[in-house]
C-alpha cells in the first residue's frame, strides 16, 4: 500500500475546496503530526509561522523571496517537515512522547497554489501557550 495519495481524487474543483474536503480550511486546529502526514501523502507544501501577523499577511510567495538568502532555520516560518525534524534532533527522546501528551495544534490560516504547487499555511502556538509542553513524567 502507498503512502501517497492524490489531491486531484478529493472532491472540490479548487485547491481551497480540496483541502478543505481533508479538513484543511482557515481557522481549522489541527495537529502537526496530522500536518506532517498529510503533507507527506499529498505531496503539498506545509508550512508554519512563528509570527502571526506575518502569518496572517497570507504571502507565502513573497515571504519565499523576501528570505530566500536565509536558511530555512532562522526564518520565522518553517516547513513542517523540517521543523519536526529539527525538533526530534534536539530532543530525540522525549520530543514525541511530549507530542503524544500534549499535542502541537496550528491554525490554518492559508490555503493556495504557488506555481502549481499546492500548499497550505499555518501559525505555530505562541511560547506561552506552550507553557504546559515540558518533560514528559516517565514512569518504570
């Protein structure tokens, strides 16, 4: 069985309308587990913004350009995918058993096509709503 699926077999004549048949729409709360997975079968972009304001601007394009020169690690949006990746490198034990306790949940905020490319936009919880994402208790 494979892992990739196809957007073009969802129901919608648009991107928006697509995504929207997986549950992917503005103002949806969803899990970046669920983010990464769904990025991974679809083969669409992913990305979450640490900056809400910037997320919200909605300019993904510009945003592109704009930080082109940047590595992807010091940008304030990141791809799902490499921002779990970072994050399971600097904590590979307890990373996802904290994700298990205590899920990542982002806020769609744009859904769109960059040269063909289908992707979708969302901003990261502030530090402070994160408060309660510690050390998980282990218990033996």
């Amino acid at each position: 069985m494979s892992d990739k699926c196809a957007l073009n077999d969802l129901d919608g004549n648009t991107v928006q309308e697509k995504f929207a048949a997986l549950g992917i729409e503005p103002g949806a709360s969803i899990d970046i587990l669920e983010l990464q997975r769904l990025s991974r079968c679809y083969d669409v972009r992913s990305v979450v913004y640490f900056e809400e304001e910037m997320a919200k601007k909605g300019d993904l394009e510009g945003d592109d350009l704009e930080y082109a020169g940047v590595p992807e690690s010091e940008r304030p949006f990141i791809s799902v995918e490499a921002f779990l990746t970072f994050a399971r490198e600097f904590d590979p034990y307890s990373f996802d058993l904290r994700l298990q306790e205590l899920p990542i949940m982002i806020e769609i905020v744009m859904v769109g096509e960059i040269r063909g490319r289908p992707y979708f936009t969302g901003v990261m919880p502030f530090l402070d709503e994160l408060e309660n994402f510690e050390e998980p208790e282990i218990s033996g």
